[in-house]
C-alpha cells in the first residue's frame, strides 16, 4: 500500500479492555466499523476481527481472543450512535449469527455511492480516487482467523474503517445536495433487516452444483452422496467445502460413476493426492448413490404468466428511471420490493403504500409511476 501515516491501532484482546472501549464508544455520537471473517479458510465461517474507527483514534477487537462481546451490543443498538459500514449486509449479517447483535442508525457508503451513481464503489477504489490511498489486495483473502496476526495485516484492517468518517462525511453532502439523502436512509433503515441464519448445508448441496439439474435421478442419487461425503469431511476438519473436493470434480464422479481408483485417478481435479485421501470413500458413495432410490430436483411453484408480465413490465420501468438518474436499476427499487408490487399487484394508492411501507421516498417519488405500469398490464 501507499505510505500511510497512521496511528498505530490499538488492539483488543482482553474482556476488561473491551469494557473500557464500549464506554470509550458510548461516548461518540458517529463511529466506522467493519469486520473480518475466515470464510476461505473454514467450514463454518467465524467473525475473527472487529474494526472501529473514531475520529483520531483506531480500535481492532478480537473476538478469538475475547469468550463475551455483549458489552458491544449497546453500541450497535443505540439510535443516537451513527454506525458507518461499507458494503454493510454481509458484516451485519456475521455479527447477527456470531453474537445475536442487533442494529440501528447505520450508514452504509458503499450504498451511498450507488446511490449516488459513482462508477467505483468497491472501497478499494474509493480510498485511491478520494485519499490517495492504495489497499493491498493480498488481504482480501487473508486467513484472518490465524493468530497471532501479521502488523502488516493489522495495518490493512485499520485501513478499512480509517477513512469511513470523513468519506461518509463528503458523501452525505453530496446526497443531500442531488436530493437524494432521504433516498439514502431509506436504504439504511432496510439495512437492520437482513438475517444472520446460517446458509444451507448438507445434501441439498448438491443441487447449487452446475449441471446437477441435467443429470439423470439415477446419477443426481450418486452425487447427493458424494456431496454428503464432501460435507462431512469439511466438517469434521474445519475446512471450506471448495478446499476439501471441488463441485466439478464431485459433477464428473457422479456423471462418470467409476468402479475403481484407476477410473477415479482419470477425473478432473482428481490428483494423486486426492486419490489416496479421498478414493475409496469416494468410490464408496459412488456405489450407495446407485442403490439408493432415485433422486429429482426439488420443484419450484412457476409463477403465473401474468405475474411474470408484471414485473417484466415493472423491471422495463425501473431501466427507464434508473437510465434518467443515472444509477443501477435496484437503486431505484430493490428486487425483493420488485417481486412483491408484482405479487401482491395493487390497484389503489393505499395498497400499494402498503406494500412499500419501508420505502416511502419511493412511494412518493414513483407511486403514481408504478400504479400506471400495473394498470397497463
């Protein structure tokens, strides 16, 4: 990265410390926060660093190191105190399922800039183009659940929040002078919403894979074993499902069905290494996937036609508006409240603020719009 004259952070590794910070933060009424995860290095991924940036001051929590983050929960939850993320949902969704956090008053600059219509909204390329400052990339996929942690990786980490203040700072003028910050709470408001549950596991996996909607119900039983196989491996080792067998590797055994390791040895992805470690076991649920009873994807309700006429017409709307301003087409209404104006498909201004309840900007601003488009449908 560029040289960057920082304070070094200071990092938290003690219950008695942590108490001291969350009173330290009670006292802000605005502070950033990001986080880091293992996600590339376990089977269940884990929250493994917790970044706060203060004015003058960098603060980079260690959850491994600390059994009880509860005290930072009133942080979190507390309507007077501005949260700033960038790129929000998924740091809100990891500390929902690690801590059972709960959130208000958030803003999110990444969502700021969309809405904004920036062309770069990565964070990497914001820090570069607004403070001349260049992230390592390399840190991305870091293994932030190792401890002890590099300085150097520290010094990223301290990175990612370091500038959120004064970003969020100049984005917000910019919002309010486009007209466009009641837009913006909007979206920050629906940002306390999305859902920290674990993703799906297990044998349903087997239907993510590319192609497993193609094969025959006979092979799809061979591959559902295989990918109950591939799961409880990852498990039992803490290690990413893509890091024990690959999902095209697992495609081609079930396609190929071999009897014997020779067969096996000759499928992609399978090297010599695999073979010895996983062979046989794999060979194993080659052979309980072809006497187990047929297997079918599971079905999905098809929507209506007129459904579907809806919301091509309501997505045709959306490119429009979203061209005029000069953003991305969810900015100007999100899938999730696309799908359910189309859904519920009301007639009159009052059904439909229903249904837009948690937009109201939108309903005032593309109320009438929306109601013309479903009319003409």
């Amino acid at each position: 990265m560029d040289s960057v004259d920082l304070p070094k952070p200071t990092l938290i590794t003690r219950p008695q410390v942590l108490r001291k910070l969350t009173d330290t933060l009670a006292q802000e009424s605005i502070l950033a926060v990001d986080t880091e995860s293992n996600s590339l290095f376990a089977y269940r991924e884990r929250v493994c660093l917790i970044q706060f940036s203060l004015a003058k001051k960098d603060y980079l929590v260690d959850p491994l190191a600390i059994d009880d983050l509860s005290p930072l929960a009133s942080i979190f939850a507390n309507d007077r105190i501005e949260k700033i993320f960038h790129a929000a949902e998924y740091d809100i969704i990891t500390l929902k399922r690690d801590f059972g956090f709960s959130f208000e008053n958030l803003f999110d600059t990444m969502l700021a800039a969309r809405i904004l219509g920036w062309d770069e909204v990565g964070l990497g390329s914001i820090l570069k183009k607004e403070f001349g400052v260049q992230l390592n990339k390399r840190f991305q996929r870091a293994n932030w659940g190792k401890r002890p942690i590099q300085a150097d990786m520290l010094a990223y980490a301290q990175l990612d929040t370091h500038y959120l203040i004064p970003l969020r700072n100049r984005l917000r003028r910019e919002l309010k002078a486009k007209g466009r910050w009641t837009l913006a709470v909007e979206d920050f408001r629906r940002l306390r919403y999305v859902n920290g549950r674990e993703p799906a596991n297990g044998r349903e996996t087997c239907w993510r894979i590319k192609g497993s909607h193609d094969l025959s119900p006979q092979h799809a039983a061979v591959l559902k074993e295989l990918c109950a196989y591939r799961e409880q491996v990852a498990q039992s080792i803490n290690r990413p499902l893509f890091k024990v067998i690959g999902d095209q590797t697992l495609y081609a055994i079930a396609c190929d069905c071999p009897d014997d390791l020779g067969a096996l040895s000759q499928l992609p992805g399978m090297s010599l290494k695999q073979v010895r470690r996983h062979g046989k076991a794999l060979l194993e649920a080659v052979q309980r996937g072809l006497r187990a009873d047929p297997v079918t994807p599971p079905r999905h309700h098809r929507p209506s036609e007129r459904y579907l006429a809806r919301f091509e017409a309501l997505r045709s709307w959306r490119k429009v508006v979203a061209h005029e301003m000069g953003v991305s087409s969810d900015v100007v209404m999100p899938r999730d409240l696309l799908n359910e104006i189309a859904t519920q498909n009301p007639k009159r201004e009052t059904d439909l603020a229903n249904v837009m309840e948690q937009v109201p900007w939108r309903m005032e601003n593309f109320g009438d719009e929306i109601l013309g488009v479903l009319d003409r449908t």
